[in-house]
C-alpha cells in the first residue's frame, strides 16, 4: 500500500518549529544581554509559534486518509508524532514556566540557567522533528 501524504502543512509547520527555535535563541541572547524585555517578547513568540505547530499537527490528523490502526505504517506514524506532540506540548508548558518567571524577574545577564535549559530542550524537540518530519514524510 503506498501511502500519499499531504507534504504542504507539515512542511510549513516544519518551518514554524524551525522558526521557533531561532525566536528562542533570540531569547536567551537577549537576556545574556541584560534585555529582560526581549526575552519575555522572544518567549512569548516562541509559545505561540509552538502552538501553531501543535494545531497544524492536529489539523493534519485529521486530514490523514488512514488511522492508527490501519497498517504497520499508521500506528508507526501516529505514535512517533504523537510522542514528540506530547514533548512539543511539554516544552511549551516549559517556555510558560519561563515566561511566568521572566516577568517576576527572575533572570538577568549573570543568572538565566533555567533559560539555557529550555533552549536546549527546544532545540532537541525540533532536531528531533525534522528526522521525523524526513523520515515519515519524505523517505517513508
């Protein structure tokens, strides 16, 4: 069965997660800085961005012309996506942490480990998206 994915909105929403990891980066520079302010507005993309993704990926299951249950490849598909939706989603409540504590003002030039650390994990969930994204949409 040769399966003919849809390849426009995950890979526009590729782009987004893409996008979102440098409006990340943007943050952590910006308070490496001392500029508190640009780390709450480059947080606050960044979350928006994330849920973006999460959204086209929902509207995408939808779209799907097979269910988990199908074949081999559905359930495959499904619980790969599914797992890193569940990081995404982990990682945005990550970001709201941090911008919850930005805006107390806890993190300045000399102390914003917790930042660095969201970042990292960021980063990972979307490096991780895109051997996803080639795998399960490009090579399948």
């Amino acid at each position: 069965m040769h399966l003919a994915l849809e390849i426009a909105l995950p890979f526009i929403a590729t782009l987004v997660l893409i996008l979102s990891s440098v409006t990340m980066q943007l943050g952590v520079w910006a308070i490496a800085r001392g500029d508190r302010s640009g780390l709450i507005r480059w947080l606050f993309i960044s979350i928006v961005l994330g849920l973006s993704f999460l959204v086209a990926q929902l509207y995408d299951y939808s779209q799907l012309p097979f269910s988990v249950d199908d074949t081999i490849y559905g359930t495959t598909f499904y619980t790969l996506t599914g797992f890193h939706g569940a990081h995404v989603a982990g990682g945005i409540i990550f970001m709201m942490l941090m911008l919850v504590r930005s805006m107390a003002g806890q993190f300045s030039a000399s102390r914003h480990e917790a930042i660095e650390a969201c970042s990292f994990y960021w980063h990972f969930v979307d490096v991780v998206w895109i051997a996803l994204f080639t795998t399960l949409y490009i090579v399948k």
